[in-house]
C-alpha cells in the first residue's frame, strides 16, 4: 500500500471513529507500529490530525485541500465505475466539459469512439486527449493553479460563455442536501460555479463517501443537478431527496 493511501484509510478511520489507535490501525493496514507513528508525525504536520497518547485524535481546524495525485490514489475502483457510467450518457456530436477532479479525469479512459468536443480546465485532460482522433480538444486557459493542474480565474471563465456546453461532468468535496455541492479550494468552486450557468446537463460524480458531506465552500444548489453518478452504498435517504428535486440518480 502507498503511504498516500494509507494516510487517507487513516483520515477516513479518524473522521469515522473520532479517534485511532496506532496499534489497532497497524493491524488493519497490516504495517509496524512504527511506520503508523510515522504516518501521524506526517499527517500531524500537514494539519490533518493531533498525536495523543497512543493514538491520534482529529485537529480543530479545516482538513487541508489533496493535491490531485493525492485524489487520484483514493477510492480508484468506484472512480472507475463512476467514470464508465458517467461516459456512456455523451451523444455523438456533444460539447461536453470535464472539470480537474481526479474522478473526471478517469472519464478520459472510457470516452465513446465518435465524434464530439471537450472543454477542459485541467492540463491532464488536455494531455490524456492529445491522440484521441475523433474528439476535438478546448483549453479555457486562464491562471495555472499547480496543487490541482488546472486553470483558473477570469480568463478560464470567459471562454465558458463562447460554448453551448451539452453534459458537464464535475465532483468536488461532498453534497449536502440543505447547502448543496462543496469544495475545498474557493477558486475551484467559483470557477464551477460559472460552468454551472453555461451547461444543459449538470452531471455530479461523488462515490458513496462523499454524499452528505460538507466541505469549506459551496458552489452549486442540490436543484441545479440534471444527473448524480454515485456507488452503491450511497445514503439511500439523500439519493431518494436529490430524486425529487428532479435529479437522475445513477449508480454505478
């Protein structure tokens, strides 16, 4: 296992249990009490936790926002079957927008072999495209952002409003049925605010861990989502209150 993703199965257990013991973890990530200690040490100093006495315990302030190669380490399998599920829905001829989260990205490997057209913010996107054939490639340009490798900022927004944008395939942070889709960078959610505006199809990608919960900033009203792709362990009680507001529940 990579230390990132053993740093995020410990986040998950701290923020599930309240508190995490170094023995007890080492045993269920099957690595030495001392490379748990370590962890914590790491994790410490990012601000995602408090070492105690044994163990660790969460820290007051908001968890810090995961770079991008972060992300893409967590919860791969359910990102490839949002991915796969969220890919069929784009017709032939589409102008469609794939935002920079790492579930996004994924859709890149299961793109429909026609004809049709893709705005991106993110760098990834554009060099995950670069020899797909059928498909032509848009960049918002804009203010490079390098912790998410995306661009941002007026100059990102702007080029939204040139395009009749189709499906917009976005995720972020968490949904909350009361504030709605949230993001942990401002700049991030207020860029997808504006592609919000622009698109016909709003679709959310969120796997199960990310349904009611909240994140530092809100960007978009649970009533502006055309589609949700989630898994299957979803709250069923969140998904059946996004279903009468009108959205399409997909479970992947």
């Amino acid at each position: 296992m990579l230390a990132a993703e053993r740093h995020h199965r410990i986040i998950l257990a701290l923020s599930e249990r309240g508190s995490v013991r170094t023995k007890g973890l080492a045993e269920e990530l099957d690595v030495t009490d001392e490379t748990i200690r370590k962890d914590f040490e790491y994790l410490e100093q990012q601000g995602l936790l408090v070492r105690s006495h044994g163990g660790a315990i969460p820290p007051k302030r908001v968890i810090r926002e995961l770079s991008l190669t972060e992300r893409q380490l967590i919860n791969r399998e359910a990102k490839n079957a949002i991915a796969k599920a969220a890919a069929k829905r784009i017709q032939p001829n589409e102008t469609v927008f794939i935002d920079a989260s790492s579930t996004a990205l994924t859709i890149t490997r299961y793109l429909p072999d026609f004809a049709f057209t893709v705005i991106t913010n993110a760098h990834d996107v554009i060099s995950a495209l670069a020899g797909a054939e059928n498909i032509d490639v848009i960049s918002t340009g804009g203010l490079f952002e390098q912790r998410s490798r995306s661009f941002i900022g007026l100059a990102a927004e702007k080029t939204l409003h040139r395009y009749n944008i189709h499906r917009m395939f976005f995720s972020g942070n968490g949904i909350d049925l009361k504030r709605g889709v949230s993001e942990g960078n401002s700049r991030q959610a207020a860029f997808k605010e504006h592609v919000i505006e622009a698109a016909e199809d709003v679709c959310f990608l969120a796997d199960e861990s990310k349904i009611g919960q909240r994140s530092a900033f809100f960007f978009a009203e649970c009533s502006e989502l055309r589609s949700l792709v989630t898994t299957k362990n979803a709250d069923p009680t969140v998904l059946e209150a996004l279903r009468n507001l009108g959205t399409e529940i997909i479970i992947a």
